[in-house]
C-alpha cells in the first residue's frame, strides 16, 4: 500500500483525510452503486451454475468463485464501467498474492526479493493502483461533462468538482455561495487509486470470507435460508426479479439479523495490529510500554456467553426477539476507535443485496467433509474445504 497510504495518518490528518471519504458511504451514496451491484449479482450467479455445469454437476470448490465474486463487485462498485472486465478478472485472479505475501510481511527486505511472496505481492499491488489510476482519469474526464455519477469514484470526483466550484466563487467575492456538503481538495489520479487500492485490500479477504460462511451456513440450515428467502419475496412484492433497492433493506430485518448472526459467528477479521501511543494495562500487573504493537481479537468478545448465550449456535433470532442488539462493547466486527471499518453501513448492505438475491434466483447443496467445518486462517477465516454445487 505504501507507508503514505491514508489508513496510516493519523490524529487530525486521519481524522480529515477520513471525513472526506465519510460521503462515499451515506445513504443516498449507497442507493446509487445498488444497480451496479445488481449487474454483477446477475453476471456471477451465472458463472456459478456454469462453473457447476462444466464440472458434470459435481460438487467443486467454491472459495475462488466467492473471492473473484467480491473483486467484482469492489471494482464495479468503486469504477463502474470504467474498468474493464478483462482487468477485473486479472485483478480478481492476482489479488490473492496481495494476502499471501501478508504471511511473510514482517521479513526485512523480502518485498526486494525477487519470486519471495511479498515481491509478488507488492507487483501486484501495484499493478492494480496503475490500472485503477486509468480508471480514475476517465472518470473524471466524464464526471467533468456533466455525467450522472454511478460508483463510488464518480461520487468522489463530484464532490471534488463541487468543492472547486465553491472555492473558485469565493474568490471571485460570492461570499454567500452554498458551501457543499463534503467540501474537499482535489486529489490527483494516483493519490484517488491509492485510496481505492486501500479499500480493495481492506474488503477482498473480509467479504470473501463471509460469502464464503454465509453460503456455506445457510445451505446448512434450510430453516434460515427459507424464512430468509420468504422475506426477500416479500420485500419485492412478490416479484422474484424486482432488483434489489436501498429502501427495501429497511424492512428486511430477518436477513439483517442473518448477517448479524454471520459476522458474530464466523467473524472476518479477527486480527487487528494496533501500536500503543502511550503505556497500555492489559492486565493488572502487566503495562504493554509505549510503540510497542498489540494484536488484540474480536473474537472472544463475539462468542461470549454472558453477552451472547449459546454462544456457539448461529441462531439470528438473538438478534430480534433476544438481546444481542444491545451488546455494543462486544460488537467488535468492524473495530473500534477513529479507524473503525468505513464500510459498516455498506458491508451488510451489499451482503443482504447478495444473499436475499441468491436465494430467490439459486438452490445450493454443501457438500460437508471431515475439515468443512476447521476453520483456516488466510488473513481472515475461510473453512478449511468448502465444496458446492448449486
Ligand atoms: C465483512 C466485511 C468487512 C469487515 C468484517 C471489516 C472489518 C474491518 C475492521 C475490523 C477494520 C479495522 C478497524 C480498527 O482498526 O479498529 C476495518 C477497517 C477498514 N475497513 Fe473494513 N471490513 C469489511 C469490509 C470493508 C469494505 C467492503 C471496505 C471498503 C469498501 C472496507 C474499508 C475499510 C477501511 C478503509 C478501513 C480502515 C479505516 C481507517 O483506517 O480509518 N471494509 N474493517
């Protein structure tokens, strides 16, 4: 990512470079990327029976097919149409380099190393950033035209566009001109690919890893996959086609409590380093000093039984009629403190988008192993075997 990468500022620096990004994730910013998503929805749910089909209808490994499923759709969410989908593929097919060459990050100088997987890693990482950078200068030849913005960049590229209007108004004595809602500088096509490098490696293993468990889970549990699936029925007037918009989502509580349930039971990122700026007590005799790193897990937190009873059942009802809405202090799937996940909001959103519209337009069979049920960790938790066939 580059030690310059925004996730990396911090105090007040983070907290602006931050603000800024803060509008790609509201409400009317998220309804606008619904329709792109739903693009991709339809591309890849056929390449999954496809995939099935060319396989004799035999049950095959899924976990490539959910990870591609995710770059898709962080790519088509990010750039729209502005990325091809030969790039999409490539990226999707690299990206795992990214996360492999994490396992040996720690090695000085292993990035210089010709073949070692962190040199592997960084030439793809910067690979995507050349690509997305295209991406970000046509964006903004179109955005300058006027067009309507569809994905986040456009969003982004508005906002940029806005905020000089204002400040070129100003200068010319309007000192009553609307100030626009996220008032921004302009950042440069690097600086945009940068950000959306840092997005792409922040959601790829995370969201893969809950399509991952969620399809497995619900092919488990034909119970929650039905009642979900009536729901989504239901939410589109019983019009199993009506593509999936933001105000749906509102009423579909069942479904968000499935995903709730989900990233509580099989939570993705279970790892997050942070470094002590001061002396940190962990324990009663024991300080962590200053500058030193802590890897603290959210997963204790997320399967304890005082907060969550039966802790180890995956039971979304705790989240209706139970009391699991009210444990905040051990919700700790997207993190906590000033660099908490960005994506809070549109990660169960995009989730109930993809699984409501799975269950009305697929049926698919797990095929459990001896180690199906062993988690792996690769950055985040995958099953160890996850077979399907849809
Ligand atoms: C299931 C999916 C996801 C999970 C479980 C997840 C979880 C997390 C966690 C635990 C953190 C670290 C929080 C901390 O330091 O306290 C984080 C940070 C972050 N996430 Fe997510 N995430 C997911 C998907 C996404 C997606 C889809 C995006 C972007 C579109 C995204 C963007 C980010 C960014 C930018 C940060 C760093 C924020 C900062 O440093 O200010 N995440 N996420």
């Amino acid at each position: 990512m580059g030690s310059s990468a925004w996730i990396f500022l911090q105090g007040r620096a983070h907290t602006e470079y931050r603000r800024g990004l803060a509008g790609l994730f509201t409400n009317k910013a998220l309804g606008v990327y619904s329709s792109v998503q739903e693009r991709v929805y339809d591309d890849y749910f056929d390449k999954f029976v496809a995939h099935t089909e060319a396989n004799g209808g035999k049950p095959t490994e899924f976990m490539g097919m959910f990870r591609e499923i995710n770059c898709a759709l962080s790519c088509r969410t990010f750039f729209g149409d502005y990325i091809s989908q030969d790039a999409v593929k490539r990226i999707a097919d690299d990206f795992y380099l990214v996360t492999a060459a994490l396992e040996l990050v720690n090695i000085p100088l292993s990035m210089y190393i010709p073949f070692t997987k962190p040199w592997l890693g960084k030439r793809t990482a910067d690979a995507v950033q050349v690509e997305f950078a295209k991406c970000a200068a046509a964006c903004k030849a179109n955005m300058a035209s006027g067009a309507t913005p569809t994905c986040i960049v456009d969003q982004w590229i508005t906002h940029m566009l806005e905020s000089e209007h204002y400040r070129n108004l100003i200068a010319a004595g309007e000192s009553n001109a609307p100030k626009p809602t996220n008032l921004i500088r302009v950042f440069t096509d690097r600086e945009i690919a940068q950000t959306l490098f840092t997005f792409l490696f922040a959601s790829q293993d995370a969201s893969s890893s809950a399509t991952t468990w969620l399809f497995q889970i619900l092919a488990q549990r034909p119970d929650v996959l039905s009642r979900l699936r009536a729901k989504n029925l239901a939410a589109r007037g019983g019009d199993r086609t009506r593509p999936f918009e933001l105000n749906m989502y509102e009423s579909l509580t069942y479904t968000n409590a499935v995903i709730k349930e989900l990233l509580r039971y099989r939570p993705p990122v279970i790892f997050v380093p942070y470094e002590t700026t001061k002396p940190f007590p962990i324990t009663p005799t024991y300080t962590v000093p200053k500058g030193a790193m802590i890897v603290p897990s959210c997963y204790p937190a997320l399967h304890d039984p005082t907060a969550y009873p039966d802790p180890e059942v995956f039971n979304p009802d705790r989240w209706i009629t139970g009391d699991a809405e009210s444990k905040t202090k051990n919700w700790l799937v997207f993190g906590a403190g000033p660099h908490d996940c960005l994506a809070r909001r549109y990660v169960p959103l995009t989730m109930a988008h993809m699984i409501g519209k799975a269950a009305l337009e697929l049926d698919w069979v797990h095929h459990a192993t001896a180690r199906s049920e062993d988690i792996r960790v690769f950055a985040t938790l995958f099953p160890m075997v996850c077979s399907f066939r849809p």
